[in-house]
C-alpha cells in the first residue's frame, strides 16, 4: 500500500462513518439501482448498514453476497420448526445482569446491544438486552461473580459490538477486567472490521497493545468481498503493534456455501494477518432458517477446503449447542 493511500486512511473519523448509516430498504434499493419490494415491514429487527459495506455491494445485484447478509427479506417471516428466538440457551447461562457463563475457565459480558450493522443471521437478535446491559450499579456484582469463580481467567466482550462503544467506555471496562489478577486474556467480538475498519483507530490499538492482559480481537468475515484494501491496513497494523487476530464464520447459503469461495476469504483474511479459527453451521435462530445447510453439505464443503487450503488457514468446522460447555466440532466421517 503506498504512502498515499496510508495518509488518506488513517484521517478517516470512525464516528463518521459510523452515523451514515442506511436504515431503510427503499434507499439501500436506489442506491445499489435495484428493485426491492419495499411495501411491508418484513422483521421487526432493523435494517442496519453503514455505507462504507454498502460501497462493497455490487451495484444492479439483487444476490450480492454482502447485500443478502444485511437485507430483509419476506423468508424472515417463514416460521420454521426448530429455528427459535433463544437457540444458544443463552438465558439459562445468565447468573447475573451482563453475564453469560458457559464455558468453565471464561465468562462473556454483552457489555452492549448496539451493532454498527445488522446481521440477518444473528443468533442474538431476539435478546433481552434491556434486561442484561450492565450499569454502573451492576459491576461491582458482576466482579464478585468473577473472582468467586477463579477457574475463570478470559472474559469475551460481546453484545451487540463492543467497538461500538466509545474509547472512552470501553478502556473503563478494560481496566475493570485488569484489576482482576485471576484474568489472564481479553477477547473482544466484533464485526466492526469489515463494516468501519477505521474503528481501529491508532488511540485504540495502543490501549490495547498496552494491557498486561493477552488481547484477541476475534473478527467475523463470511464472504472476500468483505475484505478491502481498508480493511487489510487496519488489520494488518492492529497485528504489528501485538495484537491477535482471529476470524470466525457462518456458513450461510447462497452467500458463501462453497470451498472456492471460503479458500479465497481464508487466503484474504492471511494477508490481512488474520488467522481463520470457527467454520460455524448457523445456529437456528427464528427468521434465520433460508440461511441453513444440514451438515452433510457442511462437511462435503470442508472436504473441499481441506484439499485447497494449507492446514493452517482452515477454521475447525463446529456447531455451538446449548447443553454443551465447548464448541462442538462436526463429525467429518
């Protein structure tokens, strides 16, 4: 990348691309110049989408990969046996406001509900985040839940994106979590790399770089199209000033259902210092059932991709399953 293009990247404003965003079906169809049927609500969950993944999107294409994963359709009103609000359980694994518990050694904090976009297939859309985000009253509770479970030493954040909180929030939070010797690494989940990539900002990577904890950023990117030129520089300087870079991916039909498809994501993602981690099967989510394959399908693409891709950029193929404490991975034979 040359000089150029580094100075012009690394003046953008986050928090500007952040408020333009497109939140209605008919300006996203005149803007990509197609023809959407824009006369009834479809979902009661948002469209949501900042115009710098619309700028990704293939202008006249109705079956944009990117655009699929973002546009409601009537399929989300298709009620579909087995496909429920809660799938993961996840309420059943919440022992206190802002804390989801699963896993032995690591809690998760849905420290927000906001996105910076809305994905059709998000197994969190149905959650009660009213009942669950954190105020500054809860966290002493929340500490006290941690520290009386030493077995756990890794805390994800999660939501909702939690880079869409401001600096400001998010280095209190961090700090919290430094507090507790017992907390060995910090994981955050965000989609905010492949939809505002300017979001990792130079301020934020040093705060990060600087924890005494082990920091993972674990990214989520289904489809190459979604990693630009951008998207590489922030990635690429978020993993040479320390930081760890994961990447996780849905398999969703017609948007990324084939070994070539996924062996050019995982080839893009390597250049982008980006390690593939989870191939997930979708989690049937209510709204979400035109996304699934079965699991025959899931692992003759994997077959695929084994014979493609080096060992190293191929993610372990799993499903998340409410009454087990680990992903589970898919039987291959």
């Amino acid at each position: 990348m040359s000089n150029v293009s580094n100075n012009l990247i690394v003046q953008k404003d986050w928090k500007q691309s952040f408020a333009n965003t497109v939140q209605d079906s008919q300006t996203l169809a005149d803007i990509l110049q197609i023809k959407l049927d824009t006369s009834q609500k479809f979902s009661n969950f948002p469209l949501k989408v900042p115009m710098n993944f619309v700028k990704k999107m293939q202008k006249g294409n109705p079956n944009d990969p990117l655009l699929l994963q973002i546009l409601p359709t009537f399929a989300e009103t298709i009620q579909v046996a087995g496909f429920v609000n809660d799938p993961l359980q996840e309420q059943s694994a919440n022992p206190t406001k802002g804390i989801i518990h699963k896993y032995q050694s690591r809690v998760l904090l849905p420290i927000t509900g906001a996105c910076m976009v809305n994905c059709r297939y998000c197994f969190r859309q149905h959650f009660d985040y009213h009942e669950n985000l954190p105020s500054q009253d809860d966290w002493q509770t929340m500490i006290d839940y941690i520290v009386k479970h030493a077995d756990v030493n890794e805390v994800i954040l999660s939501g909702g994106d939690p880079l869409s909180l401001s600096d400001r929030r998010l280095f209190d939070i961090l700090q919290k979590l430094e507090n507790l010797p017992q907390i060995k690494t910090i994981r955050l989940h965000t989609r905010v790399p492949m939809v505002i990539p300017e979001r990792l900002s130079i301020e934020l990577i040093e705060r990060l770089a600087s924890s005494r904890c082990q920091v993972v950023i674990v990214i989520h990117a289904n489809h190459p199209n979604e990693i630009d030129e951008e998207s590489c520089f922030y990635l690429q300087r978020a993993k040479n000033m320390g930081i760890t870079l994961l990447n996780q991916t849905v398999l969703l039909k017609n948007i990324n259902n084939h070994a070539d498809i996924l062996a050019k994501l995982n080839e893009k993602l390597w250049q982008a210092g980006v390690l593939p981690y989870y191939l997930h099967v979708l989690d049937k989510v209510a709204g979400a059932s035109h996304f699934y394959i079965d699991d025959d399908e899931a692992v003759n693409i994997y077959w695929q991709l084994l014979a493609k891709c080096s060992g190293y950029l191929v993610p372990k193929l799993v499903r998340e399953m409410p009454d087990k404490p680990f992903k589970t991975p898919i039987d291959l034979y």
